[in-house]
C-alpha cells in the first residue's frame, strides 16, 4: 500500500514538472511580434465618387495598403453609412467606423467651443494662408484642444479643404452697399448670420436640398457657397444664381477624424503606416479641391453664369470687427492672434 501511496506522489511531482515547463517554455514556432490583421472602414457624406473627399481617401486606402503589404486594408464609403456627418459621427462613436470626414461646427454641441474660431469670416487671405494655419502652431494647437476636451474620442488625423465659398444671386455685388435689403441663404452660424446682417443682407434658412428651387422661385435672392458645391446642383442655372460675385469670405475647414482611443491602441507601426497614408492622402485632397474649384468655375462660365470681383477689403472690414469680438467674448484671442500671424 504505501509502495502504491509513493508511486502515485512520484507520477503527481513528474506531470507537475511537466505542466510548469509546458506553459514557461514558448513553442518553438511562436510567432509572438507578428502583426494581426487590421481592416478599416473609412467614410464621407458625399454620394458622388467624383469628390475631394472620395479622391482622399482613395489614396489613403492604396498607401496604407501599400505600405503595410495587405496587413491593413480599408473599405471606403461615399455617403453609403450616413449622408448627414451627424451620422457619420455617431458612427465613429460606436465604432462602426473608424475614420471620417466632417466640419467642425458639431463639436461646439459637445463642449469644444474654441472650433467656432473656424466659422468667422475673412478668417484666412487665401489657399496658402489656410495651409499654413492648418499645419501649423494654430492647426497643432486646436488638435491638442479637441483631443483634450473629448477625452481622446476625436483625434484630428488631418485638416481638408472643402474650397472657399463666394456669394451667387440675381445680381452682381461689387461693395457691401450692393448687398443692401437681398434675402440670402446662409449657414446655421450665428457669426456668418451675423456678418451678413451688417453687411445689409436678410440671412435665411433653406435646407441645401431645397435651395435650387428657392433659387429659381424666389424665395431667397442669393446664396453662398464654392463653385464646385453649388455648379453640381445648377444653381447658376436659376433665376437668382446667375450672378459670382468672388467674395471669397470663408476657406472652410473640415476635419479627419479617428478615435484617439482607437489609434493609441494599435501597434506603433500600424500607427506609423496610417500616418504617412494621411499626409498623401491630405496632399490629394487639397489638390483635388483646388483644380476642381478652378474646372467647376469654367463650367458656370461656358454654362452662362457671369463672373465679377469684389471689392475684398471693403468686406473684410466688415468681418474684422465681428472677428474681435467673438475672440475677446470666447476667450480666443491668442487661438485669433495665431492666424494672423501665420502667412
């Protein structure tokens, strides 16, 4: 019996030994550092595949996948998960996608008021001024502000342009004077409301979707917004869209956004990988934007829409004023003085 008794605590202490050096001793195929598979879903509000944003994220995906070999490959939506950004958000939030596109206004709603800075008129001089701004001390600034204040759920991965917006109506405008009395439909922006209101305009809500008809009906007498964005929807073609004025009162910003929390916890060369996919994918971006504005405005042109400058400076001493104001209110006015330093 205690023969048997001694066997059985022998053959306990041999399989123990065993186990230990089972689960301290690593196959010799371990593969351990090897990368898993990622797969991104990448998105923008705009149907039409003949956009900035589609032609940006076209290259993002080639890069990244170039680059990573196939160990990142990305799937690429055009308003198919959401034509609204508030959707597009939402999405992000949840996880159902990982990067998208969208303006800055939305996150005055949660918390990040310091992005109405971006809303003001004759904020930036021109495409380079923008640029500069963008990727710049202010650009890096804003991106700290915004990443701090939503807890690393939003993490600006790159500034895109959506164009500069001109003013179109039934008339030609010249200096704010001409302005005077014309109903004008606008964006949801107190700032922008108000900038039209001093120049002597009547600012109106039309839902973009139902802005062509308000154009060839009357029930606005102009509109703003780039040639590339309101010549796909023939708003020179109406009755009160015949007429550019090239006010060029706002280079509208929009953001690349990704989940900071999302980034932080990949493995840093899938990290390095998205990086340098963006930066090519931002420079595509920005040039798609630039050519098709300067194409959109021959086709108004051949299509019978006429074209004048504006006096700029006249209008710009107009937005100066509303400028200061909203710094000095908000207290922004470092986050003001860092633009205006930028050239």
């Amino acid at each position: 019996m205690k023969r048997k008794l001694t066997f059985l605590l022998v053959l306990v202490l041999i399989v123990g030994l065993v186990a230990g050096c089972q689960q301290t001793t690593p196959p010799e195929d371990d593969e351990a550092g090897e990368l898993d598979p990622l797969h991104l879903v990448i998105a923008h509000n705009q149907t039409s595949t003949d956009n900035p944003y589609h032609h940006g994220m076209l290259k993002f995906k080639e890069v990244v996948e170039e680059l990573s070999e196939g160990n990142i490959t990305v799937e690429v939506h055009n308003g198919s998960i959401g034509t609204n950004e508030s959707e597009l958000i939402e999405k992000l939030s949840l996880g159902a996608a990982d990067m998208v596109v969208a303006s800055p206004g939305f996150m005055t709603g949660i918390g990040v008021e310091e992005v109405d800075l971006l809303a003001l008129l004759y904020l930036f001089d021109d495409f380079e001024h923008w640029e500069n701004a963008m990727d710049g001390e202010f650009g890096e600034t804003m991106a700290g502000i915004i990443n701090e204040k939503t807890e690393n759920e939003f993490k600006i991965m790159g500034y895109w342009s959506a164009g500069v917006r001109n003013y179109y109506g039934k008339k030609p405008i010249v200096v704010p004077e001409d302005v005077a009395g014309l109903s004008i439909r606008t964006q949801n922006s107190v700032v922008q409301q108000q900038f039209w209101k001093d120049v002597g305009a009547i600012p109106s809500s039309v839902d973009w979707n139902e802005l062509y008809q308000a154009l060839q009906q009357g029930v606005v007498d102009s509109a703003e917004n780039d040639y590339t964005n309101f010549s796909q929807q023939d708003h020179h073609k109406t009755v009160n869209g015949k007429y550019i004025s090239e006010t060029e009162h706002d280079y509208t910003t929009r953001l690349l956004l990704m989940n900071g929390n999302r980034f932080d916890n990949l493995p840093e060369e899938q990290q390095e990988w998205i990086l340098a996919a963006v930066e090519e994918a931002t420079k595509v971006e920005r040039q798609i934007t630039y050519g098709m504005l300067d194409e959109s405005k021959n086709k108004v042109i051949e299509e019978g829409g006429e074209v004048n400058e504006v006096d700029k400076e006249a209008f710009k001493a107009i937005g100066i004023p509303i400028q200061d104001e909203f710094a000095e209110e908000n207290d922004l006015v470092d986050l003001l003085e860092m633009i205006r330093a930028t050239k």
